[in-house]
C-alpha cells in the first residue's frame, strides 16, 4: 500500500494486531455467506454435517419446482414491485420538496421518513397490527404492500435528496433561463440527472422490501413471502435442501442488485465530481 | 418609455422573510431600486456580497420577483413572467452545464427547446462554437472541460438564442487571474460583436472599471452611485463609493476644515498627490497640506508614503517611480514635505 | 397550453410545495403515525381473560401487567443481551474502522466498504440461516472443536448455566453470536466515518508531544472516535430490542420482547398487551437517543 508508506511512520508496529483483526471482522462477516452456497450442494438431507458427505446439482431442480417456494417468491416479487414503485413517488417528492423549499417542519421532515427504519422492526409491525385490529382492516397483500412501501421511501428519500444536493443548484433554472418550462425541464434536465439516484433506490427499496420478514410477519397474516416462508422452514425443517437452495437463491437476488447500485451510484458521482 | 432603454428598475424592493431561531424578521435585499440601463451597453453591478447586486440580476432573470415595483424589459413589465418567457438568457456563477449532455447538446438546449430545426441548430451551433473559440469540441462532455472552457460553452449556450439582455452573474469568479484577465478582455470583445446588452454582477472593482460601459454600485440593497468608471472612480458621490471602489483618502472635521476652508468631509486619490518639498510652490487651483513622510513602501511600479498631516491624521501618497530607485525613496523617510493636489481632484461626501 | 400551466404553478410555489410534500407526509401521518396512535390506544384496552376478546375501554392495568416478574425479567433480559451485543460489536469493529480510516488506499477503502455493506444488504433470514448451519451440533463449530481436539471444552461451556444448552443453536450464546454478527456493519460503518474526520495532524502532533501510541490512542483517537460508537450503538441496541427471529431460531423457552410481542398479539391474541410490551424498547430507545444526543452522536451520521 504506497500510501501507508508515504503517510505513517509511527503507526508500522500496530499494524500487524491491527491488521489481524480488519481482517478477521471481514471474514465473520462473509464466511457464513460462503457456507450458504457451500450446503445448497450439500447430498445430506437431513442435518448440516461439516464437512458435507457429498455434493450434488439434484436440489436445485427440485428447489425450483417446489409450489410452496415458488408462491413465496412470486408474492414477495409482487410485493416488492408496489412497494418500490409507491416508495420512488413518494420519495421522490419528499426530497423534491425538502431540496427545493424552505418550509415550516423541513428539519422533522428526513427525520419522520427514517423513524420505521430507525425504530425497532418490531414497533412499525405491532404499531400496524394495532391498526388492522382495530378499524378491522383484513389482512391481505395490500396490508403487505403498504406496510413495506412505508420503510422503502426513505432509501428512495435519501439516495435522490443525496443526488440534488450534488447537482449545481442552477441547473434548473438554466434550464428556464434558456426558454423550457417546467414540464420540459424536469424532462429534459431533472429527469436524466436523478435518473441513476431513481435507479438505486429502486434497487435498495426493492431489496429491503424483498428481504424484511419483521414487519410482514405482523401485516401478512396467513400469506408467506419467501423469508417469512423460509423462517418458518427453518423453525420446523420439513426439506432443508430445498430451504438451503432457496437460500442461496435469495442471496443472489438481493445481493447483486446491491452490486449493481453501487456500481452506478459510484458512476455517476465520478463525472459529477469533475463538473464541480 | 423610449426604445434605447433596455431595462428598467422602477422603484424595485425585494424583501426576504427570515425565520430563524436566533432571529426573525425583514431582510431587504433590494430596497427601492430605480435604474435604467441603456441598450447596448456593457452595464456591470458591482457592490460587496449581500448588497443587492445578485438579487437585481435574479429579478432581470425571473427566477427572483420584486416585492414591489416593476422591472421593464424594452418597455415591457416583465415582473411576474417567469424566465422562460423573458427574452433574457445568463450564465452563471457556477456554469450550471447540463452534464448528461455533451457540449454541443448543452449550447443547442435554448434551439431544442425551441424545436429549431435540426440543420440550422447545427449552424447556429458551430457559429457559437467559433465565437467563443471552441470549435472542435461540441462531442465532449462538460467534466472533460477545464474551467475556462466551461465558462465559454456557458457563454455560448447563453448567447445562442440571441437574447435581448445577457445576463452575467460574476462568471469569472472561479478563474485564476491571468485567465480571468483574458476573458475580460474577450467578453468586451465579443460584446462588441454580438452587440446585445450585457449586465455584468461582480464585486471585483478592478473587473468592473475594466469592462463596463456604465456601473452601478450597490450597498445595502440601495444603489450609492451610477456612472461610467470615470465618473465612479474620479467623483464618489459617497464614503462607501470612494472607500470601495479603490483606494481614497478620506478627509474631515477640523482637517478637512484647514485644507479647503470648509469642514465637509471629501476623498482624494492617493495618486493624484503630489509630493514636495517643503519650499516647493504650488500652481493655481491646488490645495496644499504639510507633514511628515512616517513610512516608505516600495512597490516597485510605486511607492506608498504614509504621510502625517501636521494638523493630524494621515494621508496616503502614491507616487510612480518614474525616476527614483529603492534606495531614494526610503531616504524620504522622516522628511518633512508639503503635499499639493488640483482642487477638482477631491470629492465631497454627501452622506 | 402547457407553458400556461407551468406559468400558473411556477408563480405560486406554496402550490408547488404542496403538491409535492402532501402525498408523502398524507401516508406517514395516516399510515406510520396512525398505526402508532392506535398502538397507543390498543395499549391503553385489556384482554377479558374470559371471553379472549379485546375490550375497548380506558384503562391501565395492561400496563400494570407489564410490571409481573417474568415480564421485568423479559425487559432485563433483552437489555443485558442488547447492551453485550453492542459491547461486542464495538471492540470488532474497531480494528477494522481504524485500518479502514487510516491505513486503506482509496481502491481498499472503497472495497471494504462494499465488504462491510453488501452483507447488511444480503438477505436478513438468509444471514440468520447461515449460523443455523454453523452452530448446529453436527455443524462447523463442532467439526473445528473435535479437529483441534477441544470438543470437551465446548461441551464444558455448553453445561454452564444462563449461556448454555443442548447445542450453540440452541442457546444464548448462539442468539448472542448471531446477533453480534447481523448488527456488526451497523457499528463499522459510524465508527469509521468519526475515524475518517480526525485530522492525520491531530495523531502527530500528539506523537510529537511525546506521546506513545498507545496514549495517543486512549487520548486521542478514543474520545474523537466517541460519537461515532454512539451512534452505531444506537442501532445494534435498538436492532438487538425489536428483534424476535433470532431469539425463536436460537433461543430456549426464555423469552425475549420482541419473541414476547410477537407471542401475544398472535397466539393469544392480545394485542394490548403486546402494545404495552412496545412501549419498552420505545421508551428505552428514547432515553437511549437523548442520552446520544447530549453525547454528540449525531454529528457522525
């Protein structure tokens, strides 16, 4: 590493401790990641034996074709999709309002957004639990949906107030300047530059509300998303390979994505940092 | 009103609400501004930070309107048209380059949205690029322009749609010096060429002496003064005038009341002192004083006495080094000397 | 037409302002802060023990409920793991937030930045699975003990009352363990930005006034590093409180708030109990945050 070379003289006998355990927080963090793809080929069906007797292709198939597994995953993709699209509108205006305007309340305003990601899971889904009991709202995919669409707008919130307030504050009223009205503007100018801010979002919001299982397990009632159907496989295991497999699938949808966001986000922010 | 005014301000006031936890109240950005700015001139406004000057631009533009009076565009009241509909373009402090848009795409914005078509939009376009010494680069992106380019491809999506007035709001305030003295010298040039109205915002005294045809100088949200950089520079009509724009002498009281005979205070020029010997004589029309030289510094160029009045307080003295060395001039320190300059040469204050 | 339009809203922006702020602030005053209300309503019924039915009336004893010893030892409970949890995750992440501060290049930085963030991104329940894998009696942990040949040890360890149980996945320590390992990145991430804000000159200079590393460690970096472990307490411990999937999948029959809450309002039905029971780690989370606030936590988030 040149810089360390470059920048530290002192710091050159700590660094041996120090890096001993940068990198073994890194390898807690993954190496449970690793075991997950390690079992979903695992030939055991009944245990988690290390290391595994055998591996094998076979549950993959069979994973796919489970009916249980498959509903789960298409209500949960369903419930994503009308969560992460209530969430970018939602969103978006909030951050448009808060970048744009000097209102009364601006400061609660972020602070109000992030409350059902900040307070305990638990508190979001017994605080909407109380409410389907007590209007008698039953539960059904809209109870789902709206329940996620509620904890998603503030990752859409943040990464598109992050973008505006990256983007020169003139850009719009160039815009104008040069004879576009409001409707063009945002078309032409606002539009293309939180195009990629939209689009990360969208993937954080869609895998936040793929993945949660605290909230749904209070607004579902009887339906299962694919992690509320994976808990209950893991508290009464009927088919571990299957679960195993599914697992595995659920990192890749809601791991790559990620990647993906990240990617573009770092992207754009590059050629945005050289026009400043 | 006649056609050779280009914009007029008609007793404008902007005033901010302020709420804010330590205070809250009125802050008025602009206080009863009248002007008139002439068509074809190249009109700058100049003034400190937070003295209106911006907030008179923004108003021209739209993206501002008055809190009372009116802003007339060749006649027109154009106060509550928002910028779209003026026929007035900027360029801005901060170049405000659309960046998904390459070079070209961004000077041809104005023409796209004007639906112009696609074969004159390419005309028109490289015309500007040439104008403002680009050609070549309508396929780059602006994060691929160094400053001074960014400042041209602002300039020239702004000059595209052949507005009536180009507004500027300190453009060349991001530049480092030598490149913003080029620039200064292009932007009248191209001025002259394209012949449009150009209201220049800056607080660089020095650029708006340079450039201007006309300045107004702003405090406060109040104009001090209007006038060519002649006039503004050689008759301050106020302290704040003559303090900002360069360097004056500042006279009154009892002082001021030995010199002239009257003790209304008035501002003199460093530069337009004479510094004598004690016998020397003076011409007719000139006003004397006699002190003391208490400090020396070589400039090079000039030199800068600091001399101390017998009556008390102190001048300042600029003298060219047409003839003297260094070591001359530090000899001066100490000597007694009498200082003379033409009567028309100081100006009294009226506040 | 439409310029006519845009001119009508561009010369009223209060319009503007709200249309655009009225959609989101209808859905979280009606939907978020709604449901908090009628918690808070719910919390204020009681259960008829005879009937099962939620009797809408005005009173206090769900909460005096609250104050029955198992509920008092479900409340000490849940604290004593949330703040172990945070302790643990703090003296992890420390290492890691300060070599990625100070010593990373840009492109390390960068990609352990990715590393610390893609697992918080990656499936809750999945991570949560993983450690069912690992902590299982056949599973690694066990096969690593016997490969070094202290099975024994572990088997000892297992025997202890409070942190033991018939296996690590089914004990405290494995609820521990998990929770350490699902909350980690939230205390990386705070810990390092505060790192990444003290000035290199800052460091030596202490060095420089004759200060060992060590001291200048303790002296220095600890209490600028302060607000950024504040911070990232707030989450493990106010994650650790609501959470109830890790206590059900690992845990024995004692229970935690959240497997509490969830236990009410679903099997017995009682939702103003479970109500009341939330009002807890609200309450606790409250005092945690101002106390994070006088201590300048915010500044680092």
């Amino acid at each position: 590493m040149p810089s360390k070379n470059s920048s530290q003289s002192g710091g050159e006998r700590a660094a041996w401790p120090l890096k001993f355990g940068a990198v073994g927080a890194i390898l807690f963090l993954h190496v449970p990641l690793w075991l997950i793809f390690l079992y979903a080929f695992t030939t055991e069906e009944s245990a988690y034996t290390f290391p595994p007797p055998g591996l094998t292709l076979k549950w993959i198939p069979q994973a796919l074709a489970n009916p249980a597994m498959q509903s789960a995953l298409y209500l949960s993709i369903r419930v994503a999709f009308l969560a992460t699209i209530t969430a970018l509108v939602l969103g978006t205006l909030a951050a448009a309002a808060v970048y744009r305007y000097d209102f009364f309340g601006k400061e609660s305003v972020s602070f109000m957004l992030i409350l059902p990601l900040a307070l305990p899971g638990i508190v979001t889904g017994i605080a909407m639990r109380s409410a389907i009991s007590l209007i008698h709202i039953p539960f059904s995919f809209w109870t789902i949906v709206i329940g996620h669409a509620t904890f998603c707008v503030v990752v859409v919130y943040n990464n598109v107030l992050a973008r505006f307030r990256r983007s020169s504050n003139s850009m719009i009223e160039a815009s104008m300047d040069l004879g576009a009205n409001s409707f063009q503007t945002f078309w032409h100018i606002v539009l293309p530059n939180i195009g990629t801010a939209l689009l990360a979002g969208a993937i954080l919001a869609f895998s936040l509300s793929f993945d949660e299982v605290i909230v749904t397990t209070f607004t579902a009632g009887n339906q299962q998303t694919l992690p509320i159907w994976i808990f209950s496989q893991m508290l009464k295991p009927r088919n571990r390979p299957i679960t195993n497999v599914t697992a595995m699938l659920v990192v890749l949808i809601t791991a790559l994505p990620i990647l993906f966001a990240q990617r573009i986000v770092a992207g754009s922010s590059d050629s945005e940092g050289g026009s400043k | 009103m006649s056609a050779s005014v280009a914009i007029e301000f008609k007793n404008v006031s902007r005033i901010f609400s302020v709420k804010q936890e330590d205070q809250s109240g009125d802050v008025k950005a602009v206080e009863n501004v009248s002007l008139q700015i002439r068509d074809g001139e190249f009109f700058s406004l100049l003034g400190p930070s937070g003295s209106g000057k911006t907030t008179s631009l923004r108003m021209i533009a739209g993206f501002d309107r008055p809190t009372s009076g009116q802003i007339l565009l060749y006649g027109q009241d154009v106060s509550s048209l928002p910028p779209y509909e003026r026929d007035v373009n900027t360029v801005f402090q901060d170049y405000a380059l659309f960046p998904h848009m390459t070079v070209g795409e961004n000077v041809a914005y104005g023409l796209m949205i004007k639906k112009v078509s696609k074969i004159e939009c390419e005309k028109r376009v490289d015309d500007m690029m040439d104008l403002v010494q680009l050609t070549g680069f309508a396929g780059r992106k602006p994060s691929q322009l160094s400053g001074g380019q960014r400042q041209r491809v602002a300039l020239a999506r702004a000059l595209i749609n052949h507005p009536k007035v180009l507004l500027l709001d300190e453009p060349l305030g991001a530049l480092d010096l030598k490149l913003r003295q080029q620039m200064q010298i292009e932007l009248k040039f191209i001025q002259q060429r394209v012949g449009i109205t150009f209201i220049f915002v800056t607080h660089d005294q020095e650029e708006a002496l340079t450039m201007s045809d006309r300045i107004a100088v702003f405090n406060h949200g109040r104009i001090e003064q209007i006038g060519t950089p002649a006039e503004i520079y050689e008759h301050p009509i106020t302290q704040f005038v003559a303090g900002f724009v360069g360097v004056s002498n500042l006279v009154s009281g009892e002082v001021a009341k030995r010199i002239t005979g009257s003790d209304v205070k008035f501002s003199v020029r460093p530069e337009k002192i004479h510094l004598g010997m004690l016998g020397d004589k003076p011409e007719a029309d000139t006003f004397i004083a006699e002190g003391k030289v208490r400090d020396v510094i070589y400039l090079g160029l000039y030199t800068r006495y600091l001399v101390e009045l017998d009556g008390g307080g102190d001048l300042v003295v600029v003298e060219q080094n047409l003839k003297t060395t260094s070591m001359d001039v530090m000899q001066a320190r100490g000597q007694l000397v009498r200082l003379f300059w033409k009567k028309e040469h100081i100006s009294y204050m009226g506040d | 037409m439409l310029n006519r339009i845009s001119t009508y809203f561009y010369l009223r922006p209060k319009v503007v302002l709200a249309l655009m702020l009225l959609p989101p602030m209808l859905w979280f005053l009606v939907v978020y802060i709604g449901s908090l209300i009628t918690m808070l309503i719910n919390s204020f019924f009681y259960l008829d023990g005879f009937t099962g039915k939620v009797i809408h009336e005005f009173t206090l004893r769900t909460y005096i409920k609250l104050f029955d010893p198992i509920n008092l030892q479900i409340f000490g409970r849940t604290t004593l793991m949330a703040a172990s949890v945070t302790l643990a995750c703090i003296i992890i992440a420390f290492p890691l937030s300060y070599f990625m501060a100070r010593f990373a290049s840009q492109r390390m930085k960068t990609f352990l930045y990715l590393a610390v963030t893609l697992p918080l991104w990656s499936s809750y329940v999945v991570r949560v699975y993983s450690w069912k894998l690992i902590l299982a009696q056949e599973g690694i942990i066990s096969w690593f003990a016997r490969l070094i040949h202290l099975d024994w040890l572990l088997q000892l360890y297992l025997n202890l009352p409070g942190v033991g149980g018939p296996s690590l996945s089914i004990s405290a320590t494995g609820i521990f363990i998990v929770f350490v390992y699902i909350w980690l990145p939230y205390m990386i991430i705070p810990i390092q930005t505060a790192l990444e804000r003290v000035p290199k000159s800052l460091l030596e200079a202490s060095g420089d006034l004759g200060a060992t590393p060590a001291q200048t460690f303790r002296t220095v970096l600890l209490p600028l590093a302060f607000p950024g472990v504040v911070a990232g307490s707030i989450f493990t411990f106010s994650l650790t409180l609501g959470d109830f999937i890790v206590p059900q999948l690992f845990g024995n029959s004692s229970f935690y708030i959240g497997k509490a809450v969830l236990t009410y309002q679903g099997t017995s039905g009682n939702i103003p109990l479970a109500a009341a029971f939330t009002m807890g780690p609200i309450i606790i989370m409250i005092v945690y945050l101002l106390i994070a606030r006088r201590l300048g936590a915010f500044d680092a988030l």
